[in-house]
C-alpha cells in the first residue's frame, strides 16, 4: 500500500475541538475522546477514523451509544453520520508494553508519548493527519504515589484531588494543532526552573524535566534554550506564544527530540551533559536539538505541513534556522565546515544509491522511513540556496510573510516559495525543483586564463545523474560564490577591483568572463559551500595548495586540504613528493597563528573512509582503510616535532567550560594526540613507547569525558597501541551511567582492529546490552556498521550481525531497525565478496515473514531500486 502526493485529498471532516480524559494504569489506560466533528466533504461521505492497536470499549454519536460500524486494523468507519455532532470513544491501550515507542508507553517507570509521526492513532482514534488541526483539552488522572508530575500541552488549568489517592491535571492548549503535536507525560521527575522575558514583555516559565537526581545535568540545555528563544527573536522575530514551555528528558526515545506543541520530548542522551559525562560533541548536539525543537514552535507549530510529502517544509526550514544559530553560537566557518561534513557523510550517499528520493518525496510506504538526510539536511541546503540567490535582508522578508500569510494553517512547499515571489515580484518557481528533484548536481567548472586581454572565461556545465524512478534530469538554479587568487595564494581583484562575485547557473550550460585579472587567476569557487553539489575544477594541482595556503574563505582553505588529502589516499601509490607538500601545507595551517584552533582540529581531520568511497567505483574497504592508516602514519612521522609542541602548548584550564574558545582547544589538542599516535602505536619502539605514554596519561589525568574518549580513541586507533586497559578503568568507573555507557559500546563497536569483530559478537551478549533501548543498540550495532574496515567483513560475518540484529528489533521496534538498513544499501559500489555478502543480507531480510511496513519497504528499495 503505496501513499501518494498525487492522490491528496482534504479531509471529509473537521475537528474544531478535541477533549481528551486519560486514566493512566501501566497495562489498561483508558482514554476517552469528545470530539466535535463538521462535514466540509461529500455529503455521503462516511467517517473513516485511524486507530491501531486499540481495544475499543464505545462509540456514541451526540449522547447515543452507536454499534453500526466497522473496526480494521487501521481504521475505524461509520456510514452514516450527521453533518455537525460529537463523537465520543472510549479505547484501552496497554502502554507497558508497547515496545515501538511510539503512540503512549512507558520509560523508566514513566509514562511518555510520541505522536508524530503517525502514532496519535495508537492513542485513540483520530483523523491523525497533519492538515486535520484542533484545539485540544486533556485531563489526566492518575494515581498520586509514583505519579506526581502530570503533563501536556498547552497551558495548566486546574489540578486537584480525585480521592483514593488519586488525582488529575487538566491542561488546555489555545493552539490549533495537528495531532502529531500531541504530548502527555507522566511521572516522577526532578524539574530544573527558570523564566525568559519575550521581547515584547510576555513572562514564560521554563522547565526541564530529567531522571531524579540529574537536575544538574540539564543546567546547560535550560542556557541554550534562553539564548535560542532570544536568537530566534532577533534572528527572525519570532516570539514565544505560551506562558510555560517545558522539556522532558526520557531514555527509551526513537530519535532525537520532538516538538510538541509547549512540551518538548527529548531523547535524554540529547539533553543531559555535564563535564565529567558529556564531549563538547555532546554539548554542540544539545545546544543545536535544544534550538531545533524549539524553533519548530513557529516552523512546524504554527505554521505546520498539508501532508507528510512536506516534512522538508518543517524540517529543513528548521535545521536551517539551528545551523544558523549555532553558527552565531560557534563560529560561522567551523559550523559550516561541520554541517557540510555530516551532509557529505550522510546525505550524498543517499542520494546517490537505491534510497536516493527527492526532499519531497512523491509517494512511500512508511512517512517514518523518510526522516531523512535528504528531507533534514538536504533541505536545509535548499533554503541556503535561497537565501544565497535572494540576499540575506529579502530573506528575512520572505520568512516574515511566510510565517505572517500561512499563520495556524497546514502550509506546502509552494506556499513557502511563493513567500519569496510575494516580497520581490520575482518568479522562483525554479526553486522547487530543487524539492523535487532527487540526486546530487555535479558542477563542473573548466576555467581559461587569456593572459593579453586579462579575462578568466569560466565554462560551467551542471548535470545530475539518473536516481531510482528519475531518469531524466532538470537543470537546478545553483548559486556559486567566487573569487580569485594569485598562484602565491593573495587575494586577486577582477572587473574593476571586486573580490567575489555570485554567479547563479540556471542552465545546463553558462560562460562567465571575469575582466581585469591581472595574472594566472587559481580560482576558488562555491565559497562556504554556497550549493549542495559536487564541484569538479579544471585545475593544476598546484592550484588547490595556494587556497590552502591563503584562500579568505575559510571552508574553501579547508576544502583544499580535504581534496588535496582525498588524491593521495584514493592512489595506490602517491608519490613522497605529493605527500611532502601536503604535509608541509598542513603544517604551516598548523602553526598559523590567525587560524583558531577549531578550525585546526578540522583541517587535521583527514577525509573518512566512507568519504573516499564516494569518490572511488567499486569501493574496497580493505583498501581504503591501508592507505588512510597508511598516510596518517607517514604524515605522524613526518610532522611529529609540529604536533607535539602544538600539543604542549594547549593549557587545560583549571575549570571547565563548554564553549566554543574552550572545546576548540580540546578538539585541536584531541586530534593532534590522535595523528601522534597514529605513526607511533609500537610498544617496543622507544620513541612510540613515549606516545603512548602520552595517550595513556592523557586518559588518565582528563578532568572532562571529551578528553577521556580523545585519549581512549587514540589508543585503540592504532594497532598496537595497549587500550583494554583504559576500557576496564572506564567501565569500572562510568558502569552506573546509562548514556556514558552507550559510549562505552560505541567506543568498541567503532574500534577498527580486526579482533573487533569478536568483540562485538560478544558485546550482543554482555548484561548491559539492551536491544529494547534505542540509544544502547544504536551504539552498538549503529557503531559497528559505521566501521568500514571491520563491517565489511570478507566471510560476511559482519552482515550476520546486522541481519540477526535487524531482524530481531523488527519484531518490536521497527522504526528503528529500519534505519540500519542503510549501511547494506549501496552494495552495488563494492568489489566481490563484499558486494555479494551484502546482496545475501537484504535478500536474508527480505525472506523474513512477518516483517514490518517499515524495513520491508527500505530492504526492498536497496535490493532493488
Ligand atoms: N520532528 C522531530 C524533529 O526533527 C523528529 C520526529 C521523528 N519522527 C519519526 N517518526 N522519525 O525534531
Ligand atoms: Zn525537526
């Protein structure tokens, strides 16, 4: 049963208001729901309600107990209904044991909820349809002992005693809203207070909700959500709307967060940190998702999605919106830098294999296997290009009257390209193609110097290739940001002293003359990544070593570095020369003074083993894994005496700090560690017996979990290297913390020996493994597919572990076991066996009877797409 964006129909009924009555018991809740119900359908068109997994108890229309009608496993229909009534339901639903997370179940004792999204209708029935919006009342009631704390959306209206040691709360939210939004939590829970001031004056109480005992380690989200309420004031006028907002922090959690309307929902692991538990990298994740949920509050809550086809409209909008927060939080070029990363790792792959969609796809099975790379960052790139084409100050003025024109409605993606049309008179219907159209653009830029009349002629041509059900390709608007540079790495002017132009190509093909360069220009194109595309530049080798060397434009000097690394490690052979001169531009970024040391970190990062097998056909990661070894080590040779002095120079202050000056310094301080050891793991050499004494104290004597897994990653990196040690040490002492523990896990299934292999196939059965929590099994069996070297395993034993773990997590939870899918999905790139081992395992899934929606249409698509 295929859903498509073709077939869109609104819904036959409205529902103005939604009352809701839970009576919470861990194995029977009871939930009764009023709603009133208005035909704006087919007069004879009957009610056809979703509801899975629910014991219906009743059915009344306007006071009248109904039995005439149908119940499936997905539906609920009356025949004949009024044009105006009220329906009233009452369903039991068992939420203990409800393992996929999704609709109400319980975590750690508590009850908590996630709706989108399409698990309201595992709460009761319900037109669950985002462009079906209500005004909701819910009342909770509850047992006193074990559940004080009794949330939902909206605002508390009353609270009082029932009697029997019961009581209830009743909440109301005045928003409109798609059920998807729904929240319901319920408890014991420490709460950590605080307030923010809207700009206009409007007083909301602040509340974050954790485990008993971790207040503490909500401290730092409680800032990031007060500085992104404030951002988003200045950023883009929006103000909060509420008088309280409120997170809550669970273990058992399906993905990041979510952001129900006053009632954010998050995965703990993205909430929780303090020194001696979280990384930085934890810290950034959690400032960015604190931001993210709470922006939706405008892109995603009040101005919300027609149907599912438009998840892009919210989510990329909104991974857009935290990019640029946490950009003015950390550093404009270090976030971009990051954020191209993760797309790169995540994003291209998709788009270029059998899973490749459109960031608005136009049909699928599940909605839930579409929370995507593609619709989060991909569209997150698409509003960047907008941006970019636009100019930041229309911008502005787009979003204004996109959120101003589409206010309380369920909006598309025409309606948000058309905010752009509204504001300048201009057509950018082109723009949705870029929504549409699946795969990455190639970019090709073949430039041609004519030294008499000094013009640089830049041939551009774009060209997309074929994705599963896209043949044929349109040509997108890209915008390309560019300037020059002298073969000595200077800033060179063109057309009468300018320093960068924009040049946006709509065409297939475009020449471009740039006048009055006064030498052999090197050309430094798509500044800050300035369009989602792979960029192929005619250029001498030389070329890319002088933006290394001097290019203002910060990604792009680190671009240089990752494509100049990305030529040695993809040949078998590179010449000393090649390497020499990398490593001499490695070192003179290194010791540049003017560079912070989050962007050294960055550059010292050498591209990923699942980086370069996007840039090679077929793919060996037996290869790929000797060479980058390989040159990591001949670069750690040669660049010892420069890392090590750069090691020592980085002081650890005597308190902690999370901010950016501060993790940037541990970030430089970690990868230098991590590229000393990298040519020095040999115990029984002098020398390397000193790095590694160095590895070990830094492990040793951290005061922070960033540098306690800097030191342990540069230990077990390298073959050699003693580590079990340190592992012990770190169980011993962190065995009592759920999300350190996931750590440790991950630590292992992410170690690229050989013997790793063992050790995960151990880990499936070590006590504090739990499939049952996402966070646990994601460390492990996430951690494990993600390791090149040791997944793609020759005899296949890799896959088996994947396939047995899938298959089993599909019986409860497949939401998330279809997202380990992916790691199986572009076998077609690989050479034998791996290739074949990975066909044998989709095809091993594929066989299972029983299997769910979700990882029988992504296993399907692999196979066959
Ligand atoms: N809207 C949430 C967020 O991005 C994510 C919800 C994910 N839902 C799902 N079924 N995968 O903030
Ligand atoms: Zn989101």
């Amino acid at each position: 049963p295929v859903i498509r964006l073709a077939d869109y129909k609104r819904p036959d009924f409205l529902i103005p208001t939604t009352e809701l009555t839970f009576d919470l018991a861990p194995t029977a809740t009871r939930v009764k729901a009023r709603l009133t119900l208005q035909r704006q359908g087919a007069a004879d068109a009957p009610l056809v309600l979703m509801g899975e997994r629910l014991k219906l108890i009743s059915v009344a229309i306007d006071g009248q107990a109904v039995t005439d009608y149908t119940v499936t496993d997905e539906t609920l229909t009356i025949a004949a209904v009024p044009d105006r009534f009220v329906l009233d339901t009452e369903i039991e639903i068992n939420p203990s044991d409800n393992k996929t997370l999704e609709g109400l179940y319980m975590s750690s004792g508590r009850y908590c909820s996630q709706c989108e999204a399409e698990g309201f209708r595992k709460i009761t029935y319900y037109l669950d349809r985002p462009d079906s919006m209500s005004k909701y009342r819910v009342r909770i009631e509850a047992p006193k002992a074990g559940l004080p704390h009794l949330l939902s959306n909206g605002n508390l209206i009353e609270t009082g005693e029932l009697g029997n040691g019961r009581h209830f709360a009743q909440w109301e939210d005045p928003f409109n809203k798609p059920a998807y939004l729904f929240a319901l939590v319920a408890g014991e829970l420490d709460v950590l207070e605080d307030s923010f001031t809207t700009v206009s004056g409007r007083e909301v109480a602040l509340r974050i909700y954790v485990d008993t005992g971790m207040r503490d380690r909500a401290v730092y989200a409680m800032d990031a959500l007060k500085r992104s309420m404030r951002w988003d004031e200045e950023a883009y006028g929006r103000e909060y709307d509420l008088d309280l907002f409120m997170i809550v922090a669970v273990r058992d959690f399906n993905f990041g967060a979510m952001e129900n309307k006053g009632l954010n929902i998050f995965n703990a692991s993205l909430l929780l940190a303090d020194s001696t538990t979280a990384t930085d990298l934890d810290y950034e994740r959690i400032e960015s998702v604190v931001a993210h949920e709470y922006f939706h509050n405008w892109s995603g809550n009040r101005v919300t999605c027609r149907d599912w086809f438009q998840l892009c409209l919210k989510e990329g909008l909104t991974v857009y919106r935290d990019q640029g927060f946490s950009a003015d939080q950390r550093g404009h070029a270090v976030q971009r830098i990051k954020d191209v990363r993760a797309l790169r790792a995540r994003q291209f792959p998709e788009d270029s294999g059998p899973l490749a969609h459109p960031a608005r796809p136009s049909s699928y099975a599940k909605i839930d296997n579409f929370y995507t790379a593609t619709i989060y960052e991909k569209g997150a790139e698409i509003v960047g290009v907008l941006r970019t084409i636009v100019g930041a100050d229309t911008y502005r003025r787009a979003l204004d009257h996109y959120f101003a024109a589409n206010d309380g409605t369920a909006a598309t993606l025409e309606d948000f390209v058309a905010s752009f049309s509204a504001v300048t008179g201009e057509d950018y219907s082109g723009m949705l193609d870029w929504y549409t159209q699946a795969g990455t653009p190639q970019l090709h830029i073949a430039p041609s110097y004519d030294s008499v009349n000094q013009s640089l002629t830049l041939h551009l041509t774009q060209a997309t290739r074929p994705t599963p059900g896209q043949p044929t390709k349109t040509t997108l608007p890209i915008p390309i940001r560019l300037g020059l540079l002298s073969e000595a790495g200077e800033t060179l002017t063109f057309n009468d002293g300018q320093t960068e132009t924009l040049i946006v190509l709509r065409d297939a093909s475009q020449d471009m003359v740039l006048n009055g360069v006064a030498e052999q220009p090197v050309v430094s194109a798509l500044r800050h990544f300035s369009a989602p595309v792979i960029l192929n530049l005619d250029e001498p080798e030389n070329h890319a070593f002088a933006r290394l060397k001097g290019d203002p434009d910060p990604f792009n000097r680190w671009e240089a570095a990752q494509g100049l690394a990305r030529t040695i490690l993809l040949n078998p052979e590179p010449a000393q020369a090649q390497i020499d001169a990398f490593a001499a531009g490695l070192k003179a970024a290194l010791i540049d003074a003017a560079l912070e040391p989050a962007f050294k970190a960055l550059i010292l990062g050498l591209p990923t083993e699942s980086d370069l097998a996007q840039s090679i056909l077929p793919v060996d990661p037996a290869f790929l894994h000797a060479s980058r070894k390989r040159f990591k080590a001949a670069l750690s040779v040669q660049l010892k005496d420069t890392l090590l002095a750069q090691y020592k120079i980085i002081v650890t202050p005597d308190t902690f700090s999370p901010d950016a000056q501060a993790a940037g310094d541990r970030a430089f301080r970690n990868a230098l560690l991590d590229l000393l050891l990298a040519g020095h793991s040999r115990a029984d050499l002098a020398d390397d017996a000193q790095m590694i004494a160095l590895a070990e104290n830094h492990f040793g004597t951290a005061t922070n979990m960033t540098d306690m897994v800097g030191g342990l990653i540069a230990l077990m990196h390298v073959q050699g290297a003693p580590y079990q040690a340190a592992l012990d040490a770190f169980y011993a002492r962190f065995r009592h913390e759920p999300l350190v523990m996931d750590k440790w896990f991950s630590l292992q299934a992410t170690c690229p020996h050989p013997d790793t292999l063992a050790r995960v196939e151990a880990l499936q059965n070590h006590p504090d493994f739990d499939a049952r929590t996402p966070n646990r099994w994601r460390a492990l069996v996430g951690g494990f597919a993600a390791n090149q070297s040791v997944f793609h395993n020759a005899e296949g034993k890799g896959y088996d572990v994947l396939v047995k773990q899938v298959l089993m997590v599909d019986t409860f939870n497949p939401m998330t076991a279809a997202r380990m899918i992916e790691p199986l999905s572009r076998f077609r790139n690989y050479v034998s066996p791996y290739k074949d081992g990975m066909q044998k395992a989709l095809e091993t899934i594929l066989a299972q009877p029983n299997l769910s929606k979700n990882v029988a249409e992504l296993a399907g698509k692999a196979l066959n797409g």
